[in-house]
C-alpha cells in the first residue's frame, strides 16, 4: 500500500499540481457565481434531470429517457437566455484587462478633489430639498449603449449643470445622468430595472434603476430619494442607503484620486470597508 501510494505521488509533477489547482479556482468561481445569482434554482432543476435520466437508462426506460435528453438540451438553451444578463456580467468581467486604468486614474490630486466638491455641493443640495437624482459613474465597463437611451451632453461637471437636469419639470430631470471621467456624458438615459425580487417595497423606480444597472456592469450609483431625500449608492447588485454627505465625499475621493499600485489597492480597501460597515448599520437598522 505504501509503495503504491508512493509511486501515485511520485508520478505528479508541478504542472499537474498547477493544474488542479487552477480547475479548483475555476469551480470555485463558478459556483460562488451561481449562488449570487438566480441560477441557482434553475441549476438544480438540471442536475435532478441529470439523475433521472441515469436512473432511466439504468433501467432501460427508454421513452422516459429520450424524453428527458431532449429536455435536457432545452435546459441548457435556457439556461443561456434567461439569464443572459448574469453571463453576460460574468463575460464582461473575466475579460476585463487591469493594465487599461479606468477613468478614474486619470486625476490628479486637485482635480479629483474640484470634481468631488462639485458633486458634494448639489448632492447636499438634492438632499435638503428632497430632489431625486440618479447619477452612475461609469468605470471600466462601457455605458455607452444605455448613454444613447438619453441625450447626449459631453459637459464639464458642475453643480449647477447637475442641478438644471435635475430640476423638477426640465426634460431630462427623470433620467439618469452617466459620468465618463472628468465629464456628464450623457442624461435623461433609461435604465435596466433590478431583478432582486428581495429589496423592500419602499424602493421605488429610481432606486430599482440604480441598483439594475451595477448589475449589469460595474459602474456605481448615486441615489437622492425624491420623496425623503434619503442618499444612498449602489454597487454590485448591492444598496447603501441613509449615507450622510462625508461618507458620500469619501466614497468618491476614493474613485477620482489618481491611485496607482498599493495606493490604488488602499483606495479599494477602503471602500469596500465604507460598504461593509454601512451594511451592518443597515441590518442593524432593520
């Protein structure tokens, strides 16, 4: 036994260690993506198929299991239709290349902190007066198809372009606003609604846009509610709500600073901090 154990391990090279190891990682991916999505239940109705239609050529029910292959096939053909929208996302990730930087790393210090301050002034001021807004911040991920659902603008951002959209009555004031790098792109854009079936039914159309749309890319959302006045932001499918205008001012410090390497790494960290910390006041909350 120990000899035949021995010759097994000594027949495993480094490239076969390599490559159980990256299959892991792939399954482990795949999974995960699964459980986040609503695959999930479809997933198991394909491996209960799966079983049956052993089970049926183990005992030679033959029509059962000509039945069950063709369903099988149709299985996988929904599987790529009805959630188009989450392969896609996963695609769209797997292909991202870090070594393009996002827009947001092409600021410098002052001028990342003159675009914050521009969004800062009229997101305070959406809040007080209880103006709804909807502002995504394109990333690496190009909006440039939802961008044409609106008007396109091209302008420099200011606090007072974003308060004229926004105005209550003006054309564009429904829509979303779309930011690419140092510039409003684009306004009054439609966006995809979510297909969470969970988010609370207080959540009306704007904030239901804004979370869709970081479902499908990886942009990040700015939210005033119209009704409360209530800001919040969405990232990855996920909603932070009752922010108050320092974490907002942080939050977007971190996204426009030219950060590089570690520093870019930091900026990362911490808003993934700034995101689990105000879910846990969230759910304390509720």
């Amino acid at each position: 036994m120990q000899s035949y154990i021995s010759n097994i391990v000594s027949g495993i090279s480094i490239t076969d260690a390599i490559d159980v190891c990256i299959v892991a990682f792939i399954i482990y991916k795949v999974l995960g993506f699964i459980r986040e999505s609503r695959a999930e239940q479809l997933v198991k109705g394909l491996l209960v198929l799966v079983f049956a239609t052993l089970i049926s050529e183990q005992f030679h029910l033959y029509t059962l299991n000509w039945i069950l292959k063709g369903t099988m096939t149709l299985g996988v053909l929904a599987l790529v239709i009805v959630f188009q929208p989450e392969l896609r996302r996963g695609l769209e990730y797997v292909g991202r290349s870090k070594l393009v930087k996002a827009p947001f790393g092409q600021f410098d210090k002052e001028k990342a902190k003159n675009i914050t301050a521009q969004f800062i002034r009229a997101v305070d001021d959406f809040s007080a007066n209880k103006v709804g807004a909807l502002i995504i911040l394109e990333r690496e991920t190009s909006l440039t198809d939802i961008a044409e659902t609106g008007t396109i603008l091209n302008a420099e951002i200011s606090t007072e372009l974003l308060g004229n959209i926004f105005y209550e009555g003006a054309p564009l004031h429904d829509g979303a606003v779309i930011v690419r790098g140092d510039k409003i792109y684009a306004a009054g854009c439609v966006l995809p609604l979510t297909q969470n079936k969970n988010l609370s039914k207080e959540l009306g159309t704007r904030h239901r846009a804004g979370i869709g749309i970081t479902e499908n890319s990886d942009a990040i959302t700015l939210i005033v509610s119209e009704e409360t006045g209530i800001i919040s932001i969405a990232v990855d499918g996920k909603l932070s709500r009752f922010l108050d205008i320092k974490t907002v001012e942080k939050t977007l410090l971190n996204l426009f600073l030219n950060a590089t390497g570690d520093e870019k790494n930091v900026a990362v960290k911490s808003l993934a901090a700034i995101f689990n910390m105000l879910g846990r006041k969230n759910d304390a909350a509720k």
